[in-house]
C-alpha cells in the first residue's frame, strides 16, 4: 500500500500536465522576513551597537495578469515590517535597541513561470513603492527604558524617517498547481532600499564625523495561494 501512495504522489507532483497559467489571478499571501538597517544611525549618541539578528513578517493581496503561460506581471498591497535590533555593552553596562518600521507597499513585479507542468519555476523582478505609517524604538540602558535631552530615545520615531522608500525586489522560487485555475507559490524574496530612509534633519554624523545613508534590506520565505479568472 505504501508503494501505491508513493506511485501516486509522483504521478500528482511530477507527470506532465496542460494547466493554462494565463489570466487574470487574485491571491493572498504570507511572509516570514529576515530584515536590517545598512548603516547604522544612532543620532549622535556617539556609539555604535552590534547588530542582533531581526525578523518580522508580512502579509497582503495580490493581483496579476499572465500575458501567456510564462510571463505576466502583477500587483497587490502589503503590510510589512521591517527594521533593525541592536545590543551591546559599555563599560559593563548592557545597551539594546530595537527599530520597527511599518509600511504598507504597492508591488510591481514582472514574473517568469517556467513551463505548464504541476510543479515549475518562477522568478520575479521589480520594485515595491513602501509607504512608511509608524515607527516605532525600544532603547533601554541596563533593562530600563533610556533617554536624554535631546529625546534620542523617543518611543514614536515616525517622524525621523522618510515617509516612502522604493525597494528593489528579487523572487526565485516554485509555483505548485494544486486544482485547475488553483495554485501555490513558495519563493525567496531579497530586497534593497533604493533611498536614503533617514529624513534630512536626523542625518547626524557618527562618532568619526561622517554621515552614511541608511537603507532597509531584508530576505525571506513568501507564500502565496491564487486563483486564476477569466483564464484560458
């Protein structure tokens, strides 16, 4: 019996088959996300912090079109959380600091589907126009919240960031044919921030008395589940 199932599972996964792509698809989607700041910006504290890894998620619709089996382009709107932790220790004295900033994005990306058959390649390239809605900082000295004259350790932060950023996004990954007009995709998503988020008056330089741009990047696993109307 168990070699029947596995028989069957290999026909279902990896025979031929005639499904049309193309059409236009409405789906939803989920993401798990490694992200970070490049260049750190701690606004004139005079220290830098070791960089803790930071993750976070996203999650939104999406709309396409397949011009044929293989190319099509496709939209939608995003929640998403990006940003940056940190920790360290001065003088025996433990420092952390998290960043969370929250957009909400409008995609748009080209895709490549490899062939028709029930399991086949994808690949997408494009931009995400990120719309920045809060940003928010836990600065804390020895556990216990720190702050200064200046407010550097201010909790709502919003308003030290740029309001939009355009990302550069890469999708490498499968698309998986579940019914007809039904299926699954499951890809690495790599993205890079095109400008400087840090807004003019907080582009403070660091403790050698130079200033770098700051830019969001982040990597991770997206997947998403559509369904394709009115296709062929």
């Amino acid at each position: 019996m168990k070699k029947i199932y596995t028989l069957v599972l290999a026909l279902v996964l990896f025979l031929p088959a005639t499904y049309s792509q193309k059409g236009l698809s409405l789906g939803l989607n989920g993401a798990f996300i490694s992200s970070t700041i490049l260049n750190q910006n701690t606004w004139g504290n005079g220290h830098e912090y070791d960089y803790k890894p930071t993750f976070s998620g996203s999650y939104g619709f999406d709309i396409g079109y397949n011009f044929t089996d293989h190319i099509g382009i496709y939209s939608g709107y995003w929640f998403t959380d990006l940003g940056q932790n940190y920790d360290d220790q001065y003088e025996h004295v433990p420092w952390e600091r998290d960043i969370q900033l929250k957009y909400h994005m409008v995609p748009v990306m080209l895709k490549f589907t490899g062939s028709q058959s029930r399991v086949n390649f994808i690949g997408g390239i494009g931009v995400l126009f990120a719309m920045l809605k809060e940003a928010n900082q836990i600065w804390t000295r020895d556990g216990e919240d720190w702050n200064n004259e200046e407010n550097l350790g201010a909790k709502d932060v919003t308003s030290r960031f740029e309001s939009s950023d355009i990302i550069l996004n890469f999708e490498l990954g499968a698309r998986i044919i579940i019914i007809d007009n039904l299926y699954l995709d499951a890809s690495l998503n790599l993205g890079y921030g095109l400008k400087d988020i840090n807004v003019k008056e907080w582009q403070i330089p660091d403790s050698k008395d130079e200033y770098k741009a700051s830019n969001n990047a982040y990597g991770g696993i997206k997947l998403g589940i559509a369904y394709v109307l009115f296709g062929k």
